[in-house]
C-alpha cells in the first residue's frame, strides 16, 4: 500500500510517500511566497499553492490513498463555478481583522464567542478573516449576490479545485471561531456576528470521510498540520503532548473524549483532535506565534548569514549575559493574547554583535514554549519526555535550553515529518488499513541545570514588549 502524505504548510508544501511497513520516501518540497502587504497583513497566492500540491502528487505516481494536512486558520473566498480563488489566502499570522476584533469586545461579544466557539476573540482564527472578504472585497459581494461565494479554510479550497468535492474536516473547522463546540456544526450565531454567510461554507466531515479523489487516489484523511502531527507522534491518551516547531511553535496535549472549556481561562485553546467517524477526541493547545518565522526574520535581517550561526553559540546563555529578545513579531499568542505585544531585544552591550541576537532570539522562542508548556501542565499531568519536532528540534542548544528552562524533558526523532506521518496514518486508516510509524532513532534531552532561574528576566521583558506601543509618525 502507498499512501501519500500532502503537507501544506505556511512556507512550504512538501510530499512523503509512506508504505505499511513504516517506509517514508521524500517526494519533494515547494516553497510559496509569502507577502506582507501592508503592517500586519500576510498573504499567499492560492492558485500557486494547488500548482505546487498538483505537482507533488504527479511527482509521486500512482498511489492508493492521499491525506492533505493543512495550515490551520489561513482562508480564502473563491468562486463555486470556476473555481477561482476570490482573494488571496489571508494567512493565520495576518492580524488585519484587529480593530474589527476589538470593536466585537467592546460590544459585550467576547463571551457569545468563547461559549459557542470555545475560542478568543483574536485574528489568529478565520472567522473575522471571512468577514473582512466579505466586507471589503468587491469581487467576493459580487459573487455573494450571484450565488457562487465559497468561503473556508484553504483545505476546502484545494478540496473543491482538486478533488471536486466541497467539504471540511471538524477538526479544522473547530479552527475558525465558527463552530460550535457543543454540536461541531457551523454556528448561525456565531456566522451572523461575523459577518460570514453559513450558506457558503463547506460541509463538516470527520477526519476520514474521504475527500474525493486525485488524479485517480483517494483523499482518505484531510486534517490541520497540528493535530496531524499529535496523532503522528502517537499521542492517543489525555496528558500525551507534543511539540511542532514550524513557522510557529505549537504544544497540543490530548484531553480525551470531553471538551476542555476551562483551558480557555488561562489562554489555551479547547480544539478537536480529531474526529474519526465513531468518537470525537479532544486536545488543547497553546501556541507561540513566531518562531521558525523569527529565525527567518533573522535570516531577512543579516542578522544570521546561514542556519549556521544559530548553532556556533557562546557556551554561556544570552540571559546570562543580560540579553533578551522577545520575538512577537505578531504579538504575543497564548497564555497572554496581547497581539499588539512588539517584539524586543533589551540588553544590548557594546561588546555583542549579530551572533548575540541569534542566540537570544532561540532563547526567546524556548521560554515563550516553556510559558505555553507551563500553562498546559496546570491543566493535565504531561508525559515525562515530550516528543518534539520541525525546524528547530534540531538545534541541540535550543532544546537543550528549553529543557532548562521548562525544567521539562523532551524526546527528539531522526525523523522530522510527524504531520506527514500523522496524516498518512489517517488516510490509511480511511481504507480501514494501518500503517506502521516510520523508524527512527530517538534521544532524550532533559534539564541540565535550574533555568527557572531566567524566568523573572524574560517575564520583564514580556512586560516591556507587552508595554510598548510605537507611536504613529
Ligand atoms: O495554526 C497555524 C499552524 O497550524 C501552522 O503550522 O507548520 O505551517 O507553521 P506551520
């Protein structure tokens, strides 16, 4: 059996074709531009994103069953005949929709929402995305007018051009602030208070209803890249935990079969795992907003001339040396909310140059994860070594940091793909077939001294991003 594993992340796609016996074979990698329009708006071309997922299943050849993981929260408005994107894909980053947000709280709103959609108020999630397409884009009234608006998350969009099947899964849907929790159907209230017309929405399935098919496979599993990789890594019981760190860091711990409201009281976000038809499992997740994308930034910056410069690092750490850096290029994501947060280095000496930064801004991206790690330890007891993956996993000074300073110990894999390996195991699970997890060698990395330590430093510096507001010119 060869079940091919889409991956359709914020910066890239990518492919891995998988066999039952635990095999993965990288197919191939795209990357998308990402643009910035304008201060805090983030977007992507949706044609370009189905040309590079279209190319990958051709690279791949004939296989049995697909599963198309996806981005989370990014959507788009297209056209039902043509199939045409109506705007660009408005990304999760994208915090455009900040003000309409912020009108919504100041109406009383914010407790409708956080009933129904077990959600914040925040542009992170689509719902106010739609709305503002709606609102602002000609193009997409006019299609509203003329019955033929599609509105959703992008699984929905390369679904429907690809596939020939409109639809969306629950747990991506539990993503958007338009679903209701309690019945996992889209909520007339909540689309109403948006400004989202529910008619033009897809249809909620579970996570392996089957999708349609492409060029002749099957599109057995559709699911958000995190949840795919929680069920990659194995986690199937509540308190299993994992880490991804992609474009953002994202900690997700199984809870079970019951909805987790009173997580969302210390800013973690109550989601569905997944739903397979029979039982909906629930988890609850806590992400850091910037992290793949602020060694990015770094990159963009010249303030790393290669990935290499975030591993030949000083022995001892940045904090130590009275050097912090709070990167919340989009503001701050959970425990805190604060998305007008301003990223920050405090510290500088004139003895530092751009290698300093580097390593201050991996130290930043490993406390922010310890503050979220920290925030999910209070609700459910954490397995003893959490396992971790993407981009900066394998960085060993930064898990060795983030070990430190979580005083928590994580389990790192020679095999990186767990969305991919996540997904594939769904889409075989659609034919009523198992796959087994690819083979990889692991190691554990866990605290070599007492980091609670920097906590009072970096809790500062959270409050001084948290505080300052650049006044406009
Ligand atoms: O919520 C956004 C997240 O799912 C995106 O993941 O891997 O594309 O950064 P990634």
């Amino acid at each position: 059996m060869r079940i091919l594993a889409i991956d359709q992340g914020t910066t890239s796609t990518r492919a891995i074709l998988f066999s039952q016996t635990g095999d993965a074979r990288h197919i191939g990698s795209r990357s998308h531009r990402n643009e910035y329009p304008r201060h805090g708006w983030v977007e992507q071309d949706a044609n370009e994103l189905a040309v590079n997922i279209m190319s990958l299943i051709e690279a791949a050849g004939p296989v049995d069953a697909i599963g198309l993981a996806n981005q989370g929260e990014s959507c788009l408005a297209w056209d039902s005949v043509t199939k045409e994107p109506l705007s660009p894909i408005i990304v999760w980053q994208d915090t455009r929709t900040v003000q309409i947000l912020e009108r919504m709280a100041a109406e009383g709103l914010e407790k409708t929402v956080r009933r129904r959609a077990a959600l914040p108020l925040d542009p992170y999630f689509s719902a106010a995305k739609l709305g503002w397409i709606v609102a602002n884009l000609p193009k997409a009234a006019a299609a509203l007018k003329a019955g033929r608006l599609r509105l959703g998350t992008t699984d929905a969009f390369f679904l429907d051009r690809l596939a020939d099947c409109f639809a969306t899964d629950r747990a991506t849907a539990s993503r958007t602030s338009l679903m209701n929790m309690e019945t996992g159907e889209w909520d007339e209230e909540l689309c109403r208070l948006f400004g989202v017309p529910l008619e033009c929405l897809p249809p909620i399935r579970s996570n392996i209803a089957g999708f349609g098919s492409i060029a002749g496979a099957r599109v057995g599993a559709s699911i958000v890249d995190q949840q795919a990789a929680l069920y990659g890594h194995g986690c199937r019981i509540a308190g299993d935990a994992k880490v991804t760190f992609g474009t953002g860091a994202f900690a997700l711990t199984v809870t079970g079969t019951s909805l987790k409201r009173d997580a969302l009281e210390s800013g973690l976000l109550p989601t569905v795992a997944w739903d397979l038809g029979d039982e909906t499992t629930y988890a609850i997740d806590g992400g850091v907003q910037d992290a793949g994308s602020a060694i990015e930034w770094a990159l963009r910056a010249g303030m790393a001339r290669s990935l290499l410069d975030f591993e030949i690092l000083e022995p001892t750490t940045a904090v130590e040396r009275g050097l912090v850096f709070i990167p919340a290029f989009s503001g701050l994501g959970c425990p805190t909310w604060d998305r007008s947060a301003s990223p920050l280095i405090i510290g500088l000496q004139p003895s530092m140059d751009r290698r300093d930064i580097c390593q201050a801004l991996l130290e930043g991206v490993a406390f922010l994860t310890s503050q979220v790690l920290a925030a999910i330890g209070n609700h459910c007891a954490l397995q003893e070594h959490i396992p971790i993956d993407g981009g900066i996993a394998a960085n060993s000074y930064f898990v060795q940091f983030l070990a430190n300073c979580s005083g928590r110990s994580f389990r790192v894999g020679s095999f990186a793909e767990q969305t991919a390996a996540g997904v594939a195991s769904l889409a075989a699970l659609a034919l009523g077939e198992e796959i087994d997890p690819p083979r990889l060698q692991q190691f554990l990395v866990g605290p070599s001294l007492d980091g609670a330590v920097w906590s009072g430093i970096f809790n500062d510096a959270i409050c001084r991003a948290r505080g300052w507001r650049p006044a406009p010119l």
